[in-house]
C-alpha cells in the first residue's frame, strides 16, 4: 500500500492510500474527487453556521433589496413562512441581509453547530499530523450527517433556493464566486512528483514511485497550465529551527573560549618549571617571612 501526502501550493491537504498498479490518471480523478469533496464540505459547514444564527435564505427576489423596497414592491417569502425550524424561532436580524432572521431554539442550534463541528473534524488537515487517510466514503459520510442535521432542525426541507439544499442536492451554482476558482476540474488536473510531471497517458504509480509497495510519498496537485510547483524543502521548518539553535549554541561556546586567558594555565603548580628541583631539595612550602 502506497501513502500519498497530497499537496496544493506547499499547503498539506490529506492522505490517500493507492497501490503501484494504480494508474495515473485513476489516481488524479480519485484526488480531485476528494479535494473538491472537502470544499463542498467547507462551503455546506460554513452556510450552516450562518443558518444557525439567522434562519434560511431569502428568495432571489429579494436578496440584495432593502426592507423599505420590498414593503414597496409587495414582495413576500413565502418560503419563509413555510420553513419554521422545529420548537419555533427568535428573530435576529441578519446584519448582511442575505437571510431571514428566524434564528432556530437553542437545542436545534447545537444540533446544527456540533454536527459541523463534527463534519470539520471528519475532513481536517490534521488527520495527515495523525497519519489518518481520507477516502471518498468519508467525504460521503459527513455530508451525510450534515444533511441529517438540517432535516432534524427542518423536517419540512430548506427551500429550494437555498443553497445548502442546492449542495446536497448537487444543483449548486457557484459561477462568479471565490468558491468556483478553488474547485478543481478533474480534466484538468496535474499530479506532480519530485518535480517531474506525471502524465495520464496509462502509466502507473509504479513507473514514478518504484517498485516498494509500502512507501510514503509526496505528491502535489495543480491544474494544468499553472506550472510545476516548487520542490520540497531540504530541512522542515522544526529541523531549520534545531538547526540554528545548534549553530547559535556553538558560537556562544566559542566566544566563551575566546574570552579565556590562554596563559592562564601557566599559574597552575604542575606547570611550574622549578617544582620539581625544590622537591628534591627538600625546600617545598618554605615560608621567607622572618619567625616570631
């Protein structure tokens, strides 16, 4: 079994288990799949989040009106009123506008924060500290609790322009935002390792990694067109760190060395030339103070 560390722009993002037999470009879809998984988890938990506080989405119609426009226009949320999160709600007026304010109970608001929390921990960057791979079935698993969640708090369904129902439901239109830019289109996908291309052309895993299945590699993932991405540091920045407290040890001991009187040895009684004469005359230890 082969464990990849996959990487984009020098920033960890998880690990994946494969084999040498294991062809490139299988290896790339199954990559991107995950990675893209992890942002679509990212952007239903922090949509969440924000549903916690301040109720479902306004209508298209009326997202980016003023209160004063749609009381003029007439324009009602009917989805709104049909949407009531379960055991009732408290009106907290979302400061950005872009939801309705019909802020779930408390106990409904902790289901839905701590299965975010939950759904976090599932997919964190972390679990490649604790050497934990991720798959596509985890990926699966915590959407899969995070849409429970929203059905335990609204039983009746989001509306349908709300866009974490649009998540779950896959119809999500992310054209025009941050989000569309950090997704990863599979076709365009490069894998990358010791700084040479791997080409989806039918080689293995086997034709860059070698031949020992149980190894542990580093691979980064870019899109096509960006480049080849920088080669991995020598030393980590925690060896970098010992590496210069050693150096910085060392030259506070030569200073100290420096500092040290070279002759003083020559004060010292075993480096007295005529100790040794005195000895054999038996004239060591003489005081020439005149006696009392």
């Amino acid at each position: 079994m082969v464990v990849i560390h996959i990487k984009r722009n020098d920033d960890s993002q998880f690990l994946i288990d494969t084999t040498l037999n294991t062809t490139i470009d299988q290896l790339t879809t199954s990559v991107v799949a995950i990675y893209n998984g992890r942002l679509k988890i990212e952007r239903i938990c922090s949509e969440m989040e924000e549903l916690a506080k301040y109720g479902t989405l306004y209508p298209p119609e009326i997202l980016g009106l003023t209160e004063e426009q749609v009381v003029e226009l007439k324009i009602t949320d009917h989805w709104g009123e049909q949407c009531i999160p379960s055991g009732g709600f408290t009106f907290v007026k979302d400061p950005i506008g872009r939801r309705n304010g019909k802020q779930p109970r408390k106990e409904m608001q902790d289901v839905i924060n701590n299965t975010v929390k939950e759904a976090k921990a599932m997919v964190s960057k972390k679990l490649v500290k604790e050497d934990k791979c991720l798959t596509l079935k985890i990926i699966q698993n915590a959407i899969d609790i995070l849409k429970g969640a929203v059905m335990i708090v609204y039983p009746m369904k989001l509306p349908p322009h709300d866009v974490i129902r649009m998540e779950f439901e896959n119809i999500e239109d992310l054209s025009g935002t941050q989000a569309s830019l950090e997704v990863m289109d599979p076709m365009a996908a490069q894998l990358w390792f010791c700084g040479k291309e791997m080409y989806r052309d039918g080689k293995t895993v086997r034709d860059y990694v070698g031949k020992i299945e149980n190894c542990k590699v580093i691979m980064k993932l870019t899109k096509r067109g960006q480049g080849a991405p920088g080669r991995e540091p020598v030393m980590t920045e925690n060896e970098k760190k010992q590496w210069m407290l050693h150096a910085y040890r060392r030259q506070e001991e030569l200073k100290k060395l420096d500092a040290d009187d070279d002759d003083s040895y020559l004060n010292s009684e075993w480096a007295d030339g005529g100790n040794l004469k005195r000895a054999f005359h038996g004239i060591r230890n003489i005081s020439w103070r005149p006696g009392k």
